[in-house]
C-alpha cells in the first residue's frame, strides 16, 4: 500500500543510494540486488549511468556487478559516448564554417569545454547540445555565416523569436538542415533580464585559445561559476543531481590541482556578480556530494547568503528537487517543492512586469490559441 | 542474473489465478539477455499473457532488472470515454494512452520499446533471427518485407527461433543471442500461419490497431528453454515479400550487404566504432543473400534445403 510514510521511506532511500554510489562509485557492487536495480534506476533518470560506468571502470571493479547491471552501465557509457562524438562532429563541422572571413572569438562552454580540456567529469556525461559564447557585437556575424553554411534557426512565433533575441543572452537554437544537434549561440551567461548582471565581457576577456583549435575555453573559474549558475539561479532544478556532480567534480579537479584556486573563485564570483548562485552551490555540494572547502573561505561565503529563512525554505526543497523521485513511489511534495523552484527560477530570470507580460502570453497562447 | 538452468520455474508452472495476482503486484521474467519486471493492471489480457508467456523462466523479486514495465487500464465513462492503456516504464509513458482492447499490443510494442531504446550494451539490428544446426540466419528488413511471417514459419519447421525484431550481439564476440517473443503477425499473415502450422498458438486478433489487425504467435518452448545459446552467424538473407513471385535466393555482394545491414540496425550508429567493427566481422564471415518470396511454404522449404546443404 502506498503511504505517505512509504512515499517519504522510498524518497530517502533514492536518495541514500545515489548519495553513496556518486560518492564512492567502486561500493556499487557491494550493494544488495534490489537496491542495486533501484540505484540503476534512479542513476538512469538522474542521467548519472555513463558517468558511473566510467567510475567504475577506471577503479577496475565492474567485474563483481551482476551481467544486467553492467550491461545498463555500458549502455550509457555507449549513449553519453555517441553524444559526446554527434557534438564533437558539430563542433567540427562550426569550426569549418567559421574558418574564413572574420576571425571572431567563439568560446564553448559547458560539456564542449570539459570535453575539451579532458575534465574528469567528461567520460559518460550526457551532452544536451553545443553551448557557444561569442562577443555580443558578434552575434549576428555568427548566425549570418552559420545560415549561410546550412544551419537553420529554429522555427518560433514572433512573439518567441523576438522574446529570446530581445530579452534573452541566446539566439533561437540553430541546428544544421542535415544534423540534430542543437547549436546555443550565447553573448551572455545569463539573460538581460535577470536579477543578476554577469559581464559577458569579461567573461571572454578572461577566455583562452586552445592549441590547434579554432576555439577558446573560458578561465577555470568561469568555468565552474557557469555551472553553478546554471544549477542554481537559471533552473528549476527538478532530476539535476548531474549538474551538482559536475560542480563537485570540478572544483575537486581544479582546487585539487592548486589551493588558490579557491581564493580566485571567491574574488571572480563577486567580479562577475555571482556570489549568490556561488553561495548555493558550495552550499549544497558539500551538504550534498562532501564537497570540501578551505576555512578561510568559509567567512566570505558566508556573507553571499541570503535572509536565513530564504537559506531554510531552499534546504527544504532543494534536495527534493535535485534527486529523481522514487520511479514507484513520487511525492508530492517533491512534485510542489519543484514546481516552487520552477517559480523561482522565471522570478530570477526577469523583472516582474516582463514576468507577466509573458505568462500572460504564454497563458493566452495554451488557452486560446492567440498569439 | 544469468542463473537460468531448465530447472528454473516457469510461468506455466504457476495457476493462472496465481500467475493474474504476480502480474497485478509485479513478476520478473527472463527475455533473452534481458530481466523484464512486468507489472499489468489490466483483467482482460492476463489470459493471453498466460498462454503467451507460458515457458519463460521466473525471476525473483531480489533481482537486478534491465527494465521495470507497466500497463494500467483506466476505466471509461460509459457514452462519455472509452477505457485506455497507458504504458510506462519506471514510472513514465513514453506515448499516448491507447484504447484498452489494445492493451496486449501495447504491452508487447512497449516491451519492444523498451529494449531499442535502452540496450546499447548491444549492437541491435533490426532483423528476424532463426538457427538451424548451430548456424545462425539473420534476415534483416525494414517493416513490412515480412520477415516476422518468415521468421514464423521457419520457427514452426524446426528452425530455433532467436528473435522476430532484434539481431542482438555483444560488441566484440561472433555470437549471436536469442531474444525469444511473442512474434506480432499483423494483417493477412495471422490466416498465413494459422493455414502453415496446426502448432501455431496464437493469442486473440487485436483489430484497429496502428499497424492494422494484430494477433501473436507463442514462441516455440525449445527457442525460450534454450534462449542462452548463442549462435554465429552463417548466412546474411535479406527477404522481401513479392506477389505471385516465384521463391529466389540470390548472391549478393558483400559490400551491399553491409550497407543493407548497418542501414537496417537501431542503434549501428550509436555504437560508432564498436557496432562497425561488429557489423565487419559479421559481414566477413557469412554469406550474403537477397531472397524474394510470396509463397511461405516454399520459401520456408527453399531456405531449409539450402541451409540443409550449407552445414
């Protein structure tokens, strides 16, 4: 019989398991069969298999797993692979496109910039599609000779096309007439609109060119300050465990590599006005996943929080949101607490006359067929 | 789980009033490589399933899962709202509920599903699949060129049955692995096999369904007690179905019939190198065939002899 007492058991069980096996991937084998299956399953929603694949076969001990539980494994290894090659292919094919005329600074981002830097949180990562920064001046250059080339802008209303130009940091998706994956042309991190004013600017200033490569990889930090911005500021969170396991893995990659590195992500956070979404994300990395953060950061943390009871209300829903609900068993509450988040995350995204103005829009479009 | 020695319980060993409630709570059985969790909360099929599903082996609940399954019917409103399905897996419909006389197409086609969308541990080619003396026979076609009516009838001539849909290997080793389902003959074949085989056992005919009448075919018990066997592949058939067209078996090159292959696979591309390599040795070491037929008797006869004379 389902209760609400089992409801909340089958919660804290999802959550125990992902817990243990993102943390310490090797002691998959240890567990029992129903709570293996369950892990496997909850890991598959949460899109964490190909990343616990790689876990596991780069400590060598996948070979005490039952035949099934490896064969899921090595499915999303297969899966996050063959996305990691289809955007590799399109960031081959951008490259090309953009080998004449103007040499404008393209920057990618996210999992096209862990693939190419090899970031350990890369192998068995299920890419969505191929995030690319450019100078705002340059934005329309890009999509010129990217339509030129063969790629097309998603087909929107007007009132879409001219939402995401106007008020957004992104044109439409662009995806090539022969291709699936979708290319996110950025001058920004976040929308014009937000509560938040990151510089884009800056962001490029402080970017790189790879070696032989006709892109540029932002700064470590702006590496990782993208991530937890994106967690914790521009989503609803709902199944995004993935992306706290990213924040995790990264700062343990780059602080693990030079201790300063902390200090620059502190003094960079306030730089580019991200102190909050940094807060969140230290925050519930190491609540969540152990992350670890030297003390005489802590203090300055400390005072990008904001009003406690905001701090309370988010350490009640935002772990409901972030872990997958019990395939058997879903909460409500966990279905409230991430419909809050959702709220929220449009809340940050504009100011509230736009806010509305949209909704109204959004709204009239669904019930009426307007718009 | 790979413990699944012939002494293993089976469904037909439960009452089918016994085998009704496990599928109301949950039964796990072994499909081939694959440990189905199956949960039906729909009376009007659980018949079918019964005699369907009678000779796989049960798995226990403290079993590692490939897939965790589930139909539910959800009452109509009389004049109002016709009873539907609705099929998920872990908890999520992958599509549209659909009406309940449906229901053990749906079940069977979500199973289907399933499995294509998630097993990329293997290479899938979309073919039909028959052993005949320890050599495999691939007869790989897109929908509609009648490989499941082939498949059927070969399987009712003493052929083991590997799979009517899914050419399944391991990157990596030669073999070939059973897959043993219901077979869904659609449309005219359903009288074609009910007229081949007195032995065909076949569950109800499902009219109005997205691929016109559909009724399935219990696989042979032989191809499910022995469903760990694998086999290699000796001959590559690609079959089409032609009206009033003499039976012909015709010698294909080999670098067509690696086109047709990888072109006919669901997940070929997915698997890059790997399914490449597959889909190469596969090619090197058996012979390809085109084969057209209208007559199910005399191509299940022709095939027979030839495969007789190939081995």
């Amino acid at each position: 019989m389902t209760t609400p007492e089992s409801v909340g058991r089958a919660a804290h069980e999802v959550r125990k398991l992902l817990n243990l096996v993102v943390r310490q991937p090797e002691r998959l084998p240890e567990l029992s069969l129903p709570d293996l299956d369950l892990t496997l399953r909850a890991a598959r929603r949460a899109r964490l298999l190909g990343h616990l694949g790689y876990r596991l076969r780069d400590q060598g001990s996948t070979n005490q797993l039952p035949q099934v539980a490896l064969d899921q494994l090595h499915g999303g290894m297969a899966m996050a692979d063959a996305r990691a090659r289809l955007a590799s292919w399109e960031l081959d094919r951008i490259a090309w496109a953009m080998s004449s005329g103007r040499q404008v600074p393209l920057v990618v981002m996210k999992g096209c910039a862990y693939l190419f830097l090899r970031l350990p949180n890369a192998p068995g990562r299920l890419f969505a599609d191929v995030d690319l920064m450019v100078a705002e001046n340059d934005l329309h250059y890009v999509e010129e000779v990217l339509e030129d080339m063969g790629w097309e802008s998603a087909e929107l209303t007007p009132y879409d096309d001219n939402y995401y130009r106007r008020w957004t940091h992104e044109l439409p998706p662009l995806t090539h007439v022969e291709r699936e994956v979708e290319i996110d042309l950025h001058h920004n991190i976040l929308p014009r609109t937000a509560r938040l004013k990151p510089s884009g600017e800056r962001i490029l200033a402080q970017s790189h060119r790879l070696p032989d490569s006709r892109y540029a990889v932002p700064c470590d930090e702006d590496i990782v300050l993208h991530a937890m911005v994106h967690l914790m500021f521009d989503s609803d969170l709902a199944d995004k465990l993935r992306d706290l396991v990213d924040i995790a893995d990264l700062l343990d990659h780059f602080a693990g590599a030079d201790a300063a590195f902390w200090d620059r992500l502190v003094l960079r956070a306030s730089e580019l006005d991200l102190r909050r979404p940094a807060y969140y994300s230290l925050r519930y990395a190491s609540r969540l996943l152990d992350t670890d953060y030297p003390e005489r950061i802590a203090g300055e943390i400390r005072r990008w929080a904001p009003p406690w009871i905001v701090v309370r209300i988010m350490d009640r829903l935002v772990p409901r949101a972030l872990y997958p609900q019990h395939p058997d068993l879903p909460s409500r509450a966990t279905e409230l607490a991430r419909l809050l988040l959702y709220v929220r995350s449009h809340w940050l995204r504009m100011p509230p006359w736009l806010l509305a103005y949209h909704l109204s829009v959004k709204f009239l479009r669904k019930n009426l067929r307007l718009a | 789980m790979t413990a699944n020695s012939t002494g293993a319980a089976r469904v037909g060993d439960l009452s089918e009033q016994h085998f009704g409630q496990r599928l109301h709570d949950g039964i796990g059985v072994q499909i081939g490589p694959f440990a189905a969790r199956i949960v039906v909360r729909s009376e009007r099929i659980v018949e079918s399933l019964y005699r369907l599903y009678r000779d796989y082996a049960l798995l226990p609940d403290d079993t590692v899962f490939s897939f965790h399954v589930r139909l539910d019917e959800r009452r109509g409103v009389p004049g109002l709202r016709a009873p539907r399905v609705r099929f998920s897996v872990d908890g999520r419909a992958p599509h549209e509920d659909m009406p309940a006389e449906q229901a053990l197409a749906v079940l069977e086609w979500g199973i289907n599903l399933v499995i294509a969308l998630r097993s990329h541990a293997f290479l899938m080619l979309h073919s039909a699949i028959a052993e005949f003396r320890g050599h495999a026979m691939l007869l790989p076609a897109a929908p509609g060129a009648g490989k499941t009516t082939l498949c059927a009838g070969l399987s009712l001539s003493g052929w083991r049955l590997f799979s009517d849909e899914f050419g399944l290997m391991r990157p990596g080793t030669p073999d070939m692995l059973p897959v043993p389902r219901p077979l869904a003959l659609k449309n005219e074949s359903i009288s074609v096999i009910r007229g081949f085989s007195a032995n065909a056992n076949l569950g109800p005919e499902i009219p109005g369904t997205r691929k016109g009448t559909v009724a399935h075919l219990r696989p042979p018990g032989d191809s499910i007690l022995r469903s760990e066997d694998a086999a290699p592949v000796r001959w590559l058939v690609f079959p089409e179905w032609r009206p009033d067209t003499p039976c012909a078996l015709i010698e294909l090159p080999k670098q067509e019939g690696f086109m047709h292959l990888a072109t006919n696979a669901f997940n070929y591309e997915l698997l890059g190198e790997s399914g490449y390599n597959a889909v190469a040795t596969l090619i090197g070491t058996a012979s390809c065939h085109r084969f057209v037929y209208s007559d199910l008797n005399e191509a299940v006869a022709l095939l027979t002899d030839f495969a007789n004379d190939d081995t």
